[in-house]
C-alpha cells in the first residue's frame, strides 16, 4: 500500500521542517521579546520602531518575505549568510524569512502578557531604584511569559505549518518532497494523508504539552 514511499527520504524531509521549526522559533523568540520590549519602552524612537515593525511585518504574505530573501538578499545583494552550498544558504535565508515573520506575532503575544502584569508592580520596582530594563527584565517578563504560554503555543505550531512556505526557495522540506511525489504519482490523496497526519503527529503533541505547562505556570492573580 505505500510501496510509493521507497525511493523518498520521508524521514528526512520532516527532519528539515522539524530543524526550520526550531532555529525559526529559538530566533524569534528572541527577536521578538526584544521587540516587545521595545513597545513598552519610555522611548519614543524604539516605540515607534517596533510599533511600525510589527504592523508592517505582520500584514506582508510569509511567502513575499521568503522570496525578498532569496532574491533580494542573495540573488541581488550577494548575501549568503556565511554558506557556499546552495541548500545551506536557502536553509538559512528561510530561517531568517520565518524570524522576520514569526518575531512580529512573538512581539504582540508577549506585549500582551506585559499587559496583565499589575501596574502596582512595575511601580514598586521604580521606586527601589531599578532601571526601565531591570524592571522589565526581573518583574514582568517573567510574569508575562508565564501568562502568554498558550498564545506562543500557538505561533509554534503556526510556524511548523508555515515551514512549507521554504519550499517555494527550494529548501527540501517536507511539502517539497511532497510536491516531487505528487508529479510522479497518481496516488494523491494517500500521498497527501500521509503528509497531512505528519504534519499532525508534529503540531498536536506541541498544542498538548504546552498546554499543560500553561496550566502549571499560570500567574495566580
């Protein structure tokens, strides 16, 4: 029954959604709650910085970014990141396409946690003294990504679907392994199951495990 599987890396082409999943998510995290950071900050510029940053970012197709990165930063400007073998640079510029993209939801998920932090707090910890970083750093970070565990949940798993988008640059995924099957077989729909139910066994234990660490560092208010 899926005698049309010999001869396909299937293993290997979820190995490549599952590194993309990772590096993207790790990179956005970071970029994003500099980001957030920046939204709450006292200073104008970085306010408006990422304010524009995020609207924007957020409200272009993933697909028009992926391809700026590969046409606009390596085809034109001769930007490889560091890499000379052609898949190694469309790996990377696909990373760095989903940070872009992923950072700018990481941002507003977090933002909104700050959100819920009490006022009363932040306060406080001005009064001992500490600086706008120190306060945003020890006080309500903490607080706050402990409150937005399911909305990053969220963006995880929405950034392991959003992996097929490397396809489009070349990156061998596991929905470019797909689109190869699909040219030389007449077997679409159990091709495209077997796809599908991977792409399952990938986000649904995510949404699962989160949501259970969610229940169990949810800020008591």
């Amino acid at each position: 029954m899926f005698d049309f599987l010999d001869g396909y890396d299937l293993l290997g082409a979820f190995w490549v959604t599952v590194k993309l999943t990772v590096f993207s998510a790790l990179g956005s995290l970071i970029w994003g709650t500099l980001l957030a950071g920046m939204r709450v900050s006292p200073v104008p510029l970085m306010r408006g910085f990422a304010t524009a940053y995020v609207n924007v970012v957020r409200n272009i197709p993933l697909t028009v970014i992926i391809m700026f990165a590969s046409l606009g930063l390596y085809s034109t400007l001769n930007i490889a990141l560091g890499a000379t073998d052609i898949k190694v640079v469309n790996f990377r510029l696909a990373v760095l396409a989903f940070i872009v993209y992923t950072a700018s939801f990481v941002c507003e998920a977090l933002r909104s946690g700050i959100n819920t932090v009490p006022v009363g707090q932040a306060e406080a910890a001005r009064a001992l003294g500490l600086s706008f970083s120190q306060v945003l750093r020890l006080i309500v970070l903490p607080q706050a990504f402990r409150s937005v565990v399911n909305p990053l949940s969220n963006v995880l798993i929405a950034l392991t679907k959003n992996t097929t988008v490397a396809s489009a640059i070349g990156v061998a995924e596991a929905s470019y392994l797909m689109k190869g099957m699909i040219e030389n077989e007449a077997q679409l729909l159990l091709i495209s199951g077997v796809f599908a139910l991977g792409f399952v066994i990938l986000t649904l234990p995510t949404g699962l495990v989160l949501g259970w660490v969610a229940k169990k560092v949810a800020v008591k208010r």
